[in-house]
C-alpha cells in the first residue's frame, strides 16, 4: 500500500496527462526565471532565491498540500471504482442516440479527417473549461459546495502542489464533471464522424491541454505573479488573476473562476484583472483561530459543514412554497373581500 | 455494449454451462461418462444383427461436404465463360447427384491427409436442397423460398470471376456457404430433429428409425442433430484452438483420433457452426462449442439410458431441456457472426472512406468488404432460419443489412425483376450505412446477449476514452 502510494506520488510526475509532470514544472520555473530577470529586473540569483523561496515550499501550508495528497488517494482508492466513467456515459448516450433511428446525414463523410480531429480536440478543450468554469463557480456560490471548496482555499501559500489540495467529496464533483464532457464529447462525434474521430496529442496529451501545461499553468498555484497585458487577461486567466481568485480581500471574493479561458468570466461578469500577487493576503479569511491546516479543518468540519448546509434545503424549499401559499390565500381571500363588499354595496 | 452487460452475459453462459453440467452429471450418477459422441451401444429391442455401434450421421457429414465443395465451386465462375457448366456442376452438390461425386472441399493439404476422397464413401444419394428451409427468405431479394434463394446465388455466381459480383458487391461462395450452413444445418437440427422429433409419438424409442436399421427412432434423431452440428466425435477433450486448427487443418494431431494418419471426416473433422463456436471460443470469453457438444452427448446418454423402450416422459423433458440448451446456444453461434461481420463491414467501410478520400484505389478494400458483407448477410439470413420467429429483430436486421452491400457508385440491390436480374436504386450514405453496421452489433447483444463480441466497433469508443484520460482526478484549481 506505502509503496503503491509512494508510486502513485512519483508517477504524477512522470505522467504528461498530470498537471505537476517534471516538463511542465521545468517551463514554468524557466518562464517564472525570464518574467523575473527581464520583467523585475532581478539578478539570476535573485530570481533562483525567489522561485525556491523557502518560506513558501517549505511552509505548513504546503506540508499540508502534500498531506492531503496522501490521505486522497487512500479515498480515492475506495471511492474510485464506485464512479461513473467516461466510458459509461459515452457509450449509453452512443447507444442512445444511434436508437433514436435519426436519418445520419453524410455530414461524417463530407467533412476530411484532420477538421475532424482538430474539432474534437477543441469541442473537448473548450466544453471542459466552460464546465470547470460552470463547476467552480457553483462551488463558490453555493454553500454546501463551499464547506467543500473551502478545503482549496485555505492554502495560504501556493504551490503547484496545491492543485491536489482537495476535499475528496470534491474530488467526487470534478470526476462526474470531467465523465460527463468526455462522455458527451466522445459519444456525439463518433456518433457524427465514426472513426474518423481522434484526438490530436502532444506526448499523448490533447494538444490544447499541453500548450496550456507547458506555458506556465502551474504558476497558476505559485508565488510567482505573472500578470498578462490587459487585452489578454480577457481571453487567458494569468497566474495573477488566479492568485487574485484566492485571496481574502472581500472585493475579490467570487472572481476569475476561469481555468485556462478568461472569456467565461467576461461573459458571466466575474472577470477581475490581475493585481500584483505580491499585495494580496491568501486563504480564507476565518475569524476562528483554527488551524487551516488540521486534519479536522481540511476533513471533518467541511464535511459537518457541507451536511448542516444541505440539510437547510428542505427547511428553505418549505419555507419557500408556505410563503408562495400564503400569499396566495392572502389574495385569493382579499379579492373574495373586495367581491362581498361590491355585492353589498350593489344591494344598497 | 457495456463491460457490466458484457460481464453479465458472460456469467449467464457460464452458469448456463454449469447448470447444465451439473443436471446432467446428477442425471446419469449411474456410471455412464462420455467424453466423446459415441460410439453407443444397440439399445433397440429385438435386433439380432452383428453391429455394435448405434451412431451414426455420415448423411449429415455428406451434407457438410457437399456445402464446402460447393462453396469451393462458387469462386470458380471465369466470368462468364465457364458459366454453364459450373451451374451444373453446383447444382449437382446443391440438388444431389446420380453420380458419386469428388470431394472438392476439405481435400488434402500437406500435412493433413483426408481419408474419403467421394462421397459416396461417407454416405451416397444426399442433397443440400431437400433439406433446406423451405419458407419465405424476406432477407433476400425476390420473395424466394431458402432452396430458391440458393439456386438463384448459384445461377449468379456462376456468370461471376472467382464468385465476386463488383456491380452488387455479392461475394457469393460466402453468401452461400453461410446461408447455406444456416438453412440446411442449424434449420434441419433446431427446427426438426431437436423439434418435432423429441416427441413422444414421433421416431419412437422403441422402434427402429427405419425398417431394418439398428438404430432407434430417437437415438437416429439425436444422431443426426449432432451430425448437423458438426462436431469432431472427440472433440470435447480438445482446447478451442485445437478444434479451430482442425477445422484450418492445422492440427493434424489433434483430428487423427484413430492414430491412423489420416483425418475421417465422419468422425474426425469439425465442420460449420461447431468451427465457428471454437472460434468465438479460442477468445476465452464464451464456451459454446464445448456447451452444445456436451448437451449432445449427454442427451445421447440419456436416450441410450432407454435400453431401447419408449422414453419416459421425464426423460424426454431431460433431452428437450437439453435442446434448449443447444439451440439457444447454437443461436448466439450464429449471432456472435453477425456481430463480428458487421465489425469487420465498419470498419472496411472507414477504410474505403480514407482511400475515397485520398483518391487511392478501392479495388482490393472493395473486394474485401464484399466478403465480409457476404458473410455478414450469410449469417443474417441464416439467424432467421431457426426455431425462434425473430419477428420485428429479424425486420430490423434485414432493413439494417440491406438487400445488397452500399456500392462504390452509391447505389445499392433494393429488389429483384420477374426475370431474376437485381435491381438498384440511390444508396443510403457510407456514414449511415456504417451506422447501420454499429446498430446490428447492438441489436446481437441486446436480443441474442452476445459474450464474445469479436471486432465491436465500440472499442473506438472506448480507445478514445482511454486516450482522453482519467475522469477521476482530483486536481483542482
């Protein structure tokens, strides 16, 4: 079990599809290394000192990171089999979809190969971050989802390790999420284009995936605020718009959910444009003293939390319908009311 | 198909083998263990004559062989040249012959030495087209019954060059032989000798089959019922692979029960669907061949356990049980077919499409597609010559196949003229086409709970899932 773990750990790095493989931290050190030196004027030296800048690797919040990594894949262990694949979803809305007896136009035979793959490598990439988009944002807004969310927040320090920083009921919600893209993804194109359908890779990673990986995403959970120019910071989240997602000033709260893309955040009026990171406190700002960090805040209490939000929603929803109902006898017994006295003022 | 339904139907088989195994091996506790069909001993009452072996099914050996000659023939058209003569010669292995004919198919082959070189030395006087299904073939242009159909193929793959008809992409040895194998063999066995002839008043048990004959009415029936299926009278103590090679003549070890160096056909070779069960079989995933020969051979048990009077009425729902057994699984034989063909048409299709695309020549996919296509529509319409009235499924496979294979000019067989020549109309188009091939693989699971599942185009589905990646991760941002 140890050493699978011990495996599992080390393999992320090995592992293109992860977003922590040895070559995407390698480009982002060297792209944290250039915006330092020629954006910050820093020395070589200096700029090494700050990317490993002890006081944040080294920090509990980071330990904690690392921890958590470790508990989740004891859950995931358990809980992974239990989940719906992609597999299963493609396959039932495929097996759908070709009962429905819909006359196939030729469109599949018209259209050449390479469009094909080049439209299933977008379709995916742009459904998959409009549904991360749409995913993280109900994480914020509703609260049951935020006990959970908050686990991720509570990084006061970033590091691409971060990223693992998860409740595992979360975990749950981003399995699901991810399923039913590819599952939708898969199943309507090669319901369309038959094998034609592939997935245009790079080291066996969608392409699109990769570019963004080796451009710097893990700079994303970093020290290293890299701002974009401003008409870009409309189309790509930069590190220091995420950054910004992640502290705890109140004008901050509930922006830049985005991913990769920026634009879902333009359009549904989240954006924020970045601030230097180095003026942001991170975290949640918790007025208890507890310890962000403990098993029980990163475990336990999200749990109790996320159970006590969910168990108001049958007290809301009543709530609710009783003052629909109310308001409507209310009504319904002044126009009764109104018509008596008319009645009586007619017999006069 | 999903894996859970693929698990599911793979644990049903299995108990259905088990079960069976276990029924039987309570039923006959008595003592009696066969590992090979035969030979039984003469049970019938009253016989004083010198044999001691009740078995036999050399007629339906004959039949076996007169199929693969025949299906030999039909890629011996020159195109035209040779048109009438071959027709003849077809038609004497399809109609029977006066003659004792040569045994074109399975001859010798280095390393594999058959023993009967005619006909007449396995069984003489037998045809194909007496006993083939005699109803209405809807799957098949013409409105036609099974022995019309065949002698109509015949007629066409004579004027052909080596059996492919290019203008309507019929591969006729294949359309034939699989058709054939389903109209005659599975037909004769499902729909007779494990049918009518399991009844009480029918070949009874305590009669000879015929008048002078050492058999027994049932002990004959069942005989024949095995015959038709095809099976090595040993073949149960082989591997799939083994029973699959001898059918290839591979294996020339494993045929040659006798030692004798040479391959007996009545009782050492596997013809037609038993072949095709070994194959599904060499898989792992299903074990038809040897669930069919054991319920053939315990059957057989039971009949002997008889010792030549009138079968009880629990003995007779002991053999009707295992007839069930057989038929049903015969049944999933021919569906595991058409499944694995509609695979292999999908898949010739994409393949036609990239060459279209690429302006390469289609000649040799196009040819390839009509075998497989053949074979697929073989399979099909023998599916529909069982016991079972497959009803609205035998309607969905027929619209799904077609009359004829989507062509390269995007036309397509929708009938047939009085005169007998194929009409063509404006195709449907290749992707639809292909389509229809992903919904027949759907339809064998769904109603014929298919286990082995060769070629399942859905595997794409699932390789591209694979290539996508995990779903289940956690990283979160």
């Amino acid at each position: 079990m140890y050493y699978e773990l011990l495996e599992n750990f080390w393999g992320n790095f090995l592992d293109p599809k992860k977003r922590i493989f040895a070559g995407y931290l390698l480009s982002a050190i060297l792209i944290a290394f250039l915006w330092l030196v020629f954006r910050r004027n820093l020395s070589g030296r200096e700029a090494v000192v700050k990317i490993f800048d002890r006081t944040v690797l080294f920090s509990r919040s980071s330990f904690a990171d690392i921890k958590v990594f470790f508990i989740n894949r004891v859950f995931t262990f358990f809980i992974s089999p239990l989940l719906i694949t992609q597999l299963v979803i493609a396959t039932a809305i495929f097996n759908l979809l070709i009962s429905l007896e819909w006359s196939v136009s030729n469109f599949g035979d018209i259209v050449p190969t390479p469009l094909v793959i080049a439209s299933f490598t977008m379709f995916v990439f742009i459904l998959d971050d409009l549904t991360k988009y749409i995913v993280h944002r109900w994480m914020h807004k509703l609260p049951f989802l935020w006990a959970l969310h908050k686990v991720h927040h509570s990084a006061q320090h970033l590091t691409p390790m971060t990223i693992f920083r998860t409740h595992p009921l979360e975990g749950v919600v981003f399995s699901m999420r991810s399923a039913f893209v590819q599952g939708v993804s898969i199943s309507v194109f090669f319901y369309i284009f038959g094998n034609k359908v592939d997935l245009a890779t790079i080291l066996g990673v969608n392409i699109f995936v990769f570019i963004f990986n080796a451009l710097g995403s893990n700079l994303r959970h970093s020290h290293i605020g890299i701002r974009y120019w401003n008409w870009l910071e409309y189309i790509l989240i930069s590190p220091a718009q995420h950054h910004l997602h992640h502290s705890v000033a109140s004008e901050h709260y509930d922006k830049n959910f985005g991913a990769t893309l920026a634009i879902w955040d333009w359009i549904f009026g989240s954006l924020h444009h970045s601030v230097e990171s180095e003026t942001l406190s991170l975290g949640v700002d918790d007025k208890s003293d507890r310890d962000p960090n403990s098993l029980s805040d990163l475990y336990i209490k999200p749990l109790a939390t996320c159970f006590r939000e969910l168990v108001k929603y049958p007290i809301v929803i009543t709530n609710y319908f009783a003052r629909k109902l109310s308001k409507f006898r209310s009504c319904a017994l002044d126009d009764s009311v109104s018509i008596e006295t008319t009645n009586q003022s007619t017999r006069h | 198909m999903t894996k859970n339904s693929s698990i599911r139907s793979l644990v049903c088989a299995k108990l259905a083998l088990l079960s069976s195994v276990t029924f039987i091996s309570t039923a006959h506790a008595e003592g009696h263990a066969a590992a090979t069909y035969g030979p039984f001993p003469v049970t019938l009452k009253g016989y004083d004559g010198s044999k001691t072996n009740s078995v036999s099914y050399t007629g339906q050996i004959a039949r076996h062989v007169l199929h693969d000659s025949l299906k030999k023939l039909a890629g011996k058209g020159d195109g035209g040249g040779n048109a009438a003569s071959l027709e003849a010669e077809m038609m004497a292995y399809f109609g029977g012959s006066d003659k004792n004919k040569a045994i074109i198919a399975p001859a010798d082959k280095d390393g594999f030495e058959i023993k009967q070189e005619t006909l007449n030395e396995i069984s003489s006087g037998k045809n194909l087209s007496g006993k083939t299904y005699k109803g209405v073939i809807n799957g098949w242009p013409g409105m036609m019954t099974g022995p019309e159909v065949i002698a109509s193929m015949i007629k066409h793959a004579a004027q052909t060059d080596g059996g492919f008809d290019p203008n309507t992409g019929y591969n006729y040895p294949q359309l034939i032989s699989k058709f054939t194998m389903g109209a005659v063999s599975y037909n004769q066995a499902v729909n007779n000798y494990l049918a009518g002839k399991l009844e009480a008043d029918s070949k009874p048990n305590s009669k000879p089959y015929k008048d002078g004959k050492h058999y027994t009415g049932k002990e004959h029936s069942w005989d024949e019922a095995f015959g038709y299926w095809g099976a090595a009278a040993h073949s149960l103590g082989l591997t799939a692979k083994q029973n699959y090679d001898i059918a290839k003549m591979k294996d020339v070890a494993a045929a040659d029960a006798n030692g004798d160096g040479m391959v007996d056909l009545k009782s050492e070779y596997n013809f037609g669907h038993a072949y095709y069960a070994s194959a599904f079989d060499k898989s792992g995933k299903t074990d038809y061949f040897n669930t069919i020969t054991q319920a053939f051979i315990d059957g057989r048990m039971v009949i002997t356990d008889a010792a030549g009077e009138n079968l009880t009425d629990a003995a007779r729902s002991e053999l009707k049980a295992l007839a069930a057994v057989i038929g049903e699984n015969w049944e999933k034989v021919i569906a595991e077919a058409v499944f694995k063909y509609a695979g292999s048409v999908y898949k010739d299709i994409g393949a036609l499409k990239s060459e279209m695309d690429s302006g390469a020549d289609t000649s040799k996919t196009f040819a390839k597609y009509g075998k497989h296509w053949g074979e697929l529509k073989g399979f099909a319409l023998a599916l529909q010559t069982g016991k079972r009235n497959l009803g609205e499924t035998a309607v969905r496979l027929n619209r799904l196949t077609g009359f004829g294979p989507v062509l390269m000019n995007a036309s397509q067989v929708t009938g047939m003229d009085p005169d007998g020549h194929y009409t063509k109309d404006e195709a449907i188009s290749w992707g639809e086409y292909q389509m229809h091939m992903l919904k027949i693989q759907k339809l064998m699971v769904k109603e014929f709970k298919v286990v082995a599942q060769v070629n399942d185009q859905l595997e794409n589905l699932s390789a591209l899932a694979d290539k996508l990646g995990d779903s289940n991760s956690a990283e979160n941002d």
